[in-house]
C-alpha cells in the first residue's frame, strides 16, 4: 500500500516513517513532479495514413523551466554541526504559481495549506483573508473554485460572529482524508477572536467535519487553546499581542492525529497534541504533551514546545508555523516552520522529539515583523508540497515549498520554491 497520512498501512500499524526509499541521495538531472507539465512523447508531428484521418497537427510538449539558484539575500547562512539532521533542503529560486487573484482571492495563503487526492485530481484548501476556500484540478497550475460565479470563488468555512470562538476568522490549517470514508473531511482550523479595540486578537483550534469531501461542513468544536487562557474577553490580550494558540498543522501516525500548533502563552513556540481519529472532534478526546509525555487536558491546559526557538534567539525571535510530513525520501517526519529571520527545517524519528538544531533553507533579507511594518519584501506560511505525492502530509525527495511573498506593502500572494533533499 502507498504509505500516505490518509491511509493506514496495516503492515505499519504504529504509522511510523518508512525507512529511506532507493532514490534519496541520488542526484537528478531534472526535479521530479514538480507538477508544471509532464515530459512526455517528443513533440514531433505524427502523419496517420489513410483517406479519411487528415494529418495530426505537431504535439506541444511543455518542458519544465531550468532551476535557477538562490537569490543571494536569500541564501541561508548557517554553520553546520552535528545536532542538525543528516540531510539538508535545496531551494531553487521561486516560481509564480497559478494566480489566485482571477477568482478574487488576494492576501493568500493565510496559513498553511492543505492538499487532499480527490480520485486523478487535488483539493487544495487555502485560506485567503480570513475564510478557507476549496480549488480543485490536476495540479497547482490547473486549479478551479469548487464553488462560485464568475469565477470568483465561494468560502467554504469563514467565521462565525454567533459562535463562542472562531467569530473573526476561521481558516484550515489540516484536511484530513478518512480512509474508512471516501466522503468524509476532518478539518482543523484556525480560529481568531478579535477585541472591540482591534489590538492583537486570541487565538484557538477548532476542529470540524465534512460529508461530501469538503463542499459544506458541520458545527465546529474548540480542541485546542493556550495554556493559560479562558474564553476571549471583550479586552486587549496582553500587551495588544496574540494569545492563545492556533497554526495547526496535522499528520496520521497509526490511530492518532498528531497535531502541531503554535502556543503563545509563554513564548511563541510549536507544541504537539494528539488525539484518536475517530474522536478529533471531541475536546475531551484530546491529549497534548508535556515534559511527562502526553496528557489529558482541558482545552487550557498546560503543554511543552517540541520545537524551541532557534538560536540565537535575538535573531529568530519565535517558532511558528509548522508545516508536517512524513517524507518518503529519508524516513523521517520533516517540519518547516518560520521565525522571524529564516524559514528552518527539523526532523524527527517518531514525531515527539525533534533535531536539537534545525536547518536554515531560506534567510531573510530582514526581520519578517520589521518587513511586514515597512512594507518591504517578506515571505511567510510555508507549506512543504511533493505533486507526486498529492497529498501535503507526504513528501518524497523533491517539491515544492508553498509560501506567500509580499513585496512593496501589497496582498500577499502565493510562490513556490522548488526543494530538492540532499545528502548533507
């Protein structure tokens, strides 16, 4: 069976990684599935004899543009040492993808984004503003609104001003595929409550789910909040700062989701909670991690990052933002996250416990929440993405890395970075 985070392999019942395939480490002249066109039959036309078959006109093959490096300012800088994980990431400089804006979308993605096989095509679930839509295609570059008219596409979870969470902004950061039910989402999204004031907002998880592959869904449920936090009050959080805890992103391990998150009770830094997947949308059915391992805890209880802030820290600032998967190519769980100088990649043999020191794949020019204030370039939300794999909770050795790019204070929009994993 093709070990994807939307089946379970009965041969693997514990969902650990597989270990590293053939392919790793073997140099390519070309990227794999980088999902701009396939290389097909030379592009020759084809006469067809015969008094009622008129010729053929000459096939178009598309042909996948050159890799270009790294823009200089982008390029990471960092020593390398043997708390690092034994491979490393190569971005490739960036590539426009399909653009949103045709179907009214700007400000784009919002979080990390999630990638569902839908039979031969994707649904690709991506949060714009402050609601989640849902595209549809055969790749990234050939992708439609599910819903809409005129082209404009149609939300399909926004906020929900009557509900106790969630009333400002509601946006998926995990779409899981139940393999018992080929019908059946379980979405887990997150949620922002903002203060009369409009200075920083609370943030939480909430978790819904969907019959009919995620055109419509249910009434959500809070799973996950900050450690410390009660429900939103109609006041400023704490220094007019984000509280609370949200940017969720999700693998299947076994039985379990496990789900990463940021938390900013303390400092903003990626914990992990789990939960069965019968159960994900029960808050009781939740477990999140400690010092101790997993343990029950109301939505507020107490957990331990699994991922820290980077050093130095002066530089980096946070850890935030994670994007998961389980990588075929070295039988490893990757996450990509972003801090405020660098996106970094870790890994992890089971999930719960990480490289002690990450790798810097893409630098900064500046301090992202100093670009973002001036209006400057930026980069943010990065989702790790192999077309071949079709799915964003498994990579294999080469893909792309999803983000948004802002230049010159406009909407930001959505690029890929062409990855390929190296033997370090």
């Amino acid at each position: 069976m093709r070990h994807t985070m939307t089946e379970r392999d009965p041969s693997n019942p514990e969902g650990n990684p597989p270990e590293p395939s053939d392919y790793y480490y073997v140099r390519k002249d070309v990227l794999v599935g980088l999902g701009l066109a396939a290389l097909g039959a030379a592009g020759v036309g084809i006469y067809l004899a015969g008094r009622d078959r008129p010729p053929q006109q000459p096939r178009t093959v598309e042909v996948p543009e050159p890799l270009q490096p790294l823009p200089r300012n982008l390029q990471p800088e960092q020593v390398r040492t043997s708390e690092m994980p034994p491979f490393t990431m190569q971005l490739y400089r960036e590539r426009d993808l399909i653009p949103l804006d045709q179907f009214g979308l700007g400000w784009v993605p919002d979080t990390h984004t999630s990638i569902v096989p839908n039979g031969q095509d994707i649904d690709v679930f991506v949060v714009a503003g402050k609601s989640t839509y849902l595209l549809r295609g055969p790749d990234l570059q050939h992708l439609k609104p599910h819903q809409g008219e005129n082209r404009r596409a149609k939300p399909v979870l926004g906020p929900e001003p009557r509900d106790s969470f969630g009333r400002d902004y509601r946006g998926f950061g995990a779409v899981l595929a139940d393999p018992k039910d080929p019908q059946k989402r379980i979405g887990i999204f997150h949620g922002e409550d903002h203060p009369p004031s409009g200075k920083g907002y609370y943030a939480s998880v909430g978790v819904t789910l969907s019959r009919d592959k995620g055109a419509t869904w249910g009434k959500a449920s809070k799973v996950i909040g900050g450690w410390y936090e009660s429900k939103p009050k109609d006041v400023p959080p704490r220094n007019n700062e984000v509280t609370g805890a949200g940017q969720p992103s999700a693998v299947i391990k076994g039985d379990d989701i496990y789900l990463y998150y940021a938390d900013w009770s303390r400092s903003a830094e990626i914990h992990l909670a789990k939960v069965p997947f019968a159960k994900a949308d029960d808050p009781n059915a939740w477990e999140k991690h400690t010092k101790n391992g997993f343990v029950k805890a109301d939505i507020y209880g107490s957990s331990n990052a699994v991922v820290e802030t980077p050093t130095p820290q002066r530089e980096t600032r946070y850890a935030a933002l994670p994007s998961v998967s389980i990588d075929k190519a070295t039988g490893s769980f990757l996450m990509v996250f972003e801090s405020d100088n660098a996106f970094y990649l870790t890994s992890s043999q089971n999930g719960i416990t990480w490289a002690k020191q990450p790798i810097q794949i893409l630098k900064f020019p500046e301090s992202t929440q100093v670009a973002r204030q001036e209006g400057r370039l930026w980069y943010s939300y990065p989702t790790l993405f192999s077309p071949q794999e079709k799915t964003d909770q498994t990579t294999s050795q080469t893909g792309y890395l999803i983000a948004s790019k802002s230049e010159r204070g406009e909407a930001h929009h959505m690029v890929g970075f062409p990855f390929e994993i190296k033997k370090a």
